[in-house]
C-alpha cells in the first residue's frame, strides 16, 4: 500500500511539474540560481497582488513553429488557471531560432494588445537579451507588464520595429512574436554630434529639465555633462533601452511640476510627494560647470519593489540631508513624517 501511495504522489508531481507548476522552466541554464530566485519573487507577488500569473520557458534547443508551441505550453500548463479568470502570460524565449515571444491570457488581451507586447518585446527584451542579458531582461519585461497592470503605462500608441522586419508575427488578439539576436553583444552607444544643450546646468531644476529632453530624444551618449563623472562611467556599462526611457519619461513628466528641491554642500535632492511612490527622487552633485545628475549614487541607494515603487536600499548616505522630515519603515519605504 505505501509503495502504491508513493507511486501516486510521484505520478501527481511529474504532472503538476508538466503542468506548469513552476514559474521559470530554463532548459537552456541562461539564468543564475540568484537571478532565477528573483524573478519567482515577483511572478508570485503579480499572482498574489495583480491578479496576473507569469510563466517563463527558455528552449535549449529550437522550438520550431513558437507561436504553436506558446498555444500548446499555455494550455498543457493551464497557465492563468491560479487567477481569478484567464489572466496568464507565458514568455518563451527561443535562442536557437533568434526569437521570442509572449502569449497573452484571454482577460488580458484589453490591458497588454499586440502593439503593446511588440513594443515591449523590441524595445525592452531585445536589447537586453542580445547583450545576453536574459535574467535581467525578462526582468526588466515584468517592470513594464506590472506598470501596464497597474495603469502607469496608458498610452494608446506603441511602436514595435515591425516596418524594419523585427515584428515576425502579431497573433489574433493573444500575444507577438519577434526576431532577436540572442547573444549578438551589448547595442552601441551612439554620440551625440552637437551635446550643447546637454552639459551641466545652474540650477537642479534646469539640470532634470535637460534630463527629460534625453529621455523624449531617447538619447544613450553616456558621455553627457549633464551627467556626474561616477555617472558616464556607469553609463558606459549600463544598458539603457527605449523602453525604460519612455517609461521613466511618463513618470517624470507626471510629476515634473511638483518636485521641491533641497541642496546642502554641493549636493541636491529633486524629491516628489511621498505619496507618489512610483516617482524617485533625483540626486544632484555641483561641479565647476554646474549641477549634474549622479546616477551612479542612484543607482546604489534606490530600489524598486515590484509594484515599482521606490525605497532607500540604505539610509546612511550624504543625500538623507533632503528626507528629515520624512521616515522610513523597516524596507526603507518613505512615509511623511509624523
């Protein structure tokens, strides 16, 4: 009887794991143990807290006709089946054919249409993924599909790479697919011929105002003035794509006008609202020629939860001047003070 029991149990989770009991299935091994580890976190929290359940496939070997094998995966694993209605995504990822693409939920397919997923798969997925950055672009994907889910992201227009042939296929209402060199390298930064407009500034105001001209322009020369020395050599490494341009662009440009600024000792802080939570604040340094940007300090003491809201990773640094009359909770979440 035991032996019998044990072969049942067996049989029941050889079945839950053909069924698409796991968030991530990377048959190729192109994610780290830690990176994997990550993105379950947040597919679980978009269960959890949006409603949406996300599944990830990266193929070893060629998938052949994806968009049919997407249709079959979506139903073997009856992805969507843990929410509330049909309200999956399923994310392949095909190295071997250089393409990938992502199927969309029946009860989806008003808040992620083909042109949205296009976008996010050419100008989001694509860079990352050529630079053979695959964990930290599927990452980067599920920033923008929470962003979508939540309505930070509402425009009517996307603009996926299908008039230069990089959009192979847009399914009937249910996803995209697209062509992507996986693994090609990292894109080029292109240089700026006439950088003018964008050195260092006299004020952090008029600093972030040239700011959001390189976001509209979708600008990538890291070697700006506007930005801080630390900042061009981060830059230089950090990959920055279309995608996460335009998005940090809406949210600045929602916000622009109620920024207040705080400065002590060559340093600035641009800060939003507290209640804003998807709104960062902006770190400034003074130099010989005016205020620039300091990312590279950004880019240490800020994260992002997975409803993309910012927190201090740290609050013993230089720029806690500008948040005294704030506090901060045990996750480093900002609350206006008591």
């Amino acid at each position: 009887m035991k032996r019998i029991l044990c072969c049942i149990l067996l049989g029941l989770s050889l079945l839950l794991a053909a069924c698409g009991d796991r968030y991530i299935d990377d048959r190729a091994g192109l994610m780290s143990a830690d990176e994997q580890a990550r993105l379950q976190t947040f597919q679980e929290k978009l269960l959890q807290e949006l409603d949406i359940e996300l599944q990830v496939v990266v193929f070893d070997d060629g998938a052949g006709d994806l968009d049919g094998e997407a249709v079959r995966l979506f139903e073997q694993r009856g992805i969507g089946k843990r929410t509330k209605g049909a309200r999956g995504v399923l994310l392949l990822v095909d190295p071997a054919n250089r393409q990938v693409r992502m199927e969309i939920g029946y009860d989806l397919e008003d808040i992620f249409p083909d042109a949205f997923v296009g976008y996010v798969e050419q100008r989001q997925m694509a860079p990352f993924f050529e630079a053979g950055r695959i964990g930290d672009g599927i990452e980067a994907t599920v920033e923008l599909v929470v962003g979508k889910a939540l309505g930070a992201i509402d425009e009517g227009r996307y603009a996926p790479a299908d008039e230069a042939g990089g959009l192979a296929h847009l399914s009937g209402g249910a996803g995209a697919r697209s062509v992507v060199d996986i693994g090609a390298g990292m894109p080029a930064k292109p240089r700026l011929d006439d950088v003018s407009g964008f050195g260092a500034q006299p004020s952090p105001e008029q600093t972030l105002a040239a700011y959001l001209q390189v976001l509209r322009g979708h600008v990538k020369d890291p070697e700006l003035g506007l930005y801080s020395p630390d900042t061009r050599a981060f830059f230089r490494k950090w990959l920055v794509t279309d995608a996460q341009q335009d998005n940090e662009r809406r949210t600045l440009e929602a916000n622009f006008g109620q920024g207040q600024v705080l400065q002590r000792d060559g340093r600035a802080v641009i800060r939003f609202p507290v209640a804003q939570r998807g709104a960062a604040p902006y770190f400034l340094v003074r130099g010989k020629d005016g205020w620039m940007l300091d990312f590279a300090s950004m880019s240490i003491l800020v994260g992002f939860n997975h409803r993309n809201q910012w927190h201090m990773r740290s609050l013993d640094h230089p720029f806690m001047f500008a948040f005294a009359d704030w506090r901060f909770d045990q996750h480093g979440f900002p609350h206006a003070g008591d």
